[in-house]
C-alpha cells in the first residue's frame, strides 16, 4: 500500500537517558546510558518504516518510547498531531488503543495459562467500547480467520501451536483494537526462514486491507528490504542514515551501513567469492561514554579530526540524495559491486 496524506507519527529529537546511580541508601547519579539520543522522523498512514542496526543501538527502547511504555528525557512523539506524554489516565488509554505491538518471540509473549481466545480478547476487557460482551467471541474467531488460522482453535492453548502460528496469534492480538500503528520489534527473528516469509507476506497483506502503518525493527536486512518503503539506520541512539529503501540498499551513503550492507547473505556463489566485504575494527562504545563528535569515527576508516570534534547532522549530503549523518557521505553501492 502506497504511504498516504500527513504523518501519523511524528518523532522529533526523541531522546531517553537510563541514569546509572551508586550507593545504597544515599543514591547518587554519576553518569547515564544514552539509549535514544536525538532521533527524528515521520510515518505516513500505509507506509513501512524499516529500522535496523546492531544489538545495543537503541531499537527496542525506541519501540517502547513510541508505545508509552518508557517516559522520553526530552523530544516528543505526536500521533494524529496529538503529543502523546500529555495524556494521562483514559486519555492514555484511548492513545494506546491507537498503536500496538508485535513482540520479538511469539512463544513468552503469550500466556501459556491462558487460551487463544482469551489472548486475542484480552484487550476487550480494558477497551470495553470496542467489542460488546455478547460479540467478544466472534470477533476474536473472525481475528483469527484474518490471520490464517482456524477459528474452532479458539480453546486450544499458545503450547499446541507452532512457532509461526503462535506469531499470528500475536498479530491477531495486535489487531483486536483496530490500531493504525502496529510497532513489530523483529517479529519473524526466532523463525524458519519459510515462516518468515509467510509471516512477512501476512504483515504486507493486512497492511493493504487495513491501511496500517508499521515500525519494523529487525536484525536481518534483506526482510526489511523486502518489506519496507524507507530504512533508517541506527548506531549507538541515533539515526545515521534515513532514505527510500532503494536508496539505502543501491545507494548507501554513511560508511556504517556500507558495513552492514556487505555482509548480507549473497544466494550466488560467484558473487560470494568477488564481492566486497567490509570488516569492522572493534566493538561498539559504551552508550554510558559514547565517542565525541561522530559516535561512529572509532570504528570508520574515513575519521578525521573534524569527526572527533563537530557531530555530524543528519542531512542531505553532496552527490547523494537521502540523509545522512556522516561528514564524507559518499554513495558506495556494497551489495551489487560483484
């Protein structure tokens, strides 16, 4: 589905700091981990936003400033042009109605006590509005239709599910509310590869039936290309780079994607064999001490004295045609150089 109008979400300077505290009974903060530090962007009704990057970059603590689940330092979060940390009680409430989440393992996300039914209508019981009593159960079977799976299965419990069933169980819950943002925080990582696709495939064809805009986080970068309308890319709380997926993937600009883009799986042997590979020096810093200037120049084979001093912004460089916060963006296509 083609990104509609406005944006849904608007996302300016987003940014949470965790303090880290010592002492036991006379606390004091002595420093804190910038997990969020500084994120922009916007999300258009039936649009992908796809968001990749290393373990640690801040991802999953995005999805959870998005959801009203963490309180933002600073920056705000709008949707429908609504800030969303001035909502309190119902108000938050009916916020939450508006935007949901699929979570990462479709297993621990349900409650192995509990029956599908009473999964997928749970959220029933807090927004009473959206679903009568007398009606709950028909609508949780018609949910369960939407998703591929049989409604007489609504008794049977999370355990005699496969994985991939278990994950449209997730999604189905996803949907009880009618949100129009879904966050899916790596959905389809802990499955086959032949799921992921179906799963994938799934997320595509609700979109188009539902106009739902997604925050797809995940590790792997060819299911992000396959599904999303634009990447952004994150390194230690920030975005470092932001386009089209066309211009991520065949144009990349900012030499920590040009990184990660080189060591995504190549089905052809030859290629395998004569494509370039980029191997990055050392492990990322610490987000309780991140590097001066650019947070990535400690592991850039482009740094200079510049980087060390002024923080690159993200913007539109010079020979490129997407953001990107690099001081020598230069557009470098990793993938096809074979």
């Amino acid at each position: 589905m083609a990104p509609q109008g406005d944006p849904i979400l608007e996302v300016r300077d987003l940014v949470k700091h965790f303090p880290l505290t010592q002492g036991i009974v006379m606390k004091r903060q002595i420093g804190a981990i910038k997990a969020v530090d500084g994120v922009s962007f916007d999300l258009r009704r039936g649009e992908t936003l796809g968001v990749v990057g290393e373990s640690g970059c801040g991802k999953s603590t995005l999805a959870k400033l998005l959801m009203a689940l963490e309180k933002p330092t600073s920056g705000s979060v709008k949707v429908n042009g609504e800030l969303v940390d001035v909502h309190r009680g119902s108000n938050l409430k009916r916020f939450r109605r508006n935007i949901q989440m699929v979570m990462q393992d479709p297993y621990t996300s349900l409650n192995p006590r509990m029956t599908v039914g009473d999964i997928i209508g749970e959220p029933y019981e807090i927004h009473t509005e959206v679903a009568p009593k007398g009606d709950r159960r028909k609508k949780v079977q018609d949910l369960l239709e939407v998703v591929g799976l049989n409604p007489d299965h609504i008794n049977r419990y999370p355990h005699q599910f496969s994985g991939g069933q278990r994950q449209r169980i997730g999604i189905a819950r996803g949907l009880a509310l009618q949100p129009e943002i879904i966050i899916c925080d790596e959905p389809v990582s802990a499955l086959d590869v032949s799921i992921q696709a179906q799963v994938i495939n799934l997320l595509e064809r609700l979109q188009s039936e539902f106009g739902l805009a997604y925050i797809f986080i995940a590790h792997d970068l060819s299911v992000v290309r396959h599904i999303s309308d634009r990447v952004a890319v994150m390194y230690l709380g920030k975005i470092v780079e932001i386009g089209k997926d066309t211009e991520i993937y065949d144009k990349p600009s900012h030499p920590y994607t040009q990184a990660l883009l080189s060591a995504v799986p190549v089905p052809n042997p030859e290629g395998r064999e004569t494509r370039e590979r980029i191997i990055l020096q050392g492990d990322p810093p610490s987000p309780a001490n991140p590097p001066s200037g650019c947070r990535f120049r400690t592991r850039c084979w482009k740094a200079q004295e510049i980087c060390a001093v002024e923080e690159p912004l993200l913007q539109i460089r010079p020979g490129t045609d997407h953001e990107s916060a690099c001081h020598f963006a230069e557009v470098h296509d990793v993938v096809h150089a074979s």
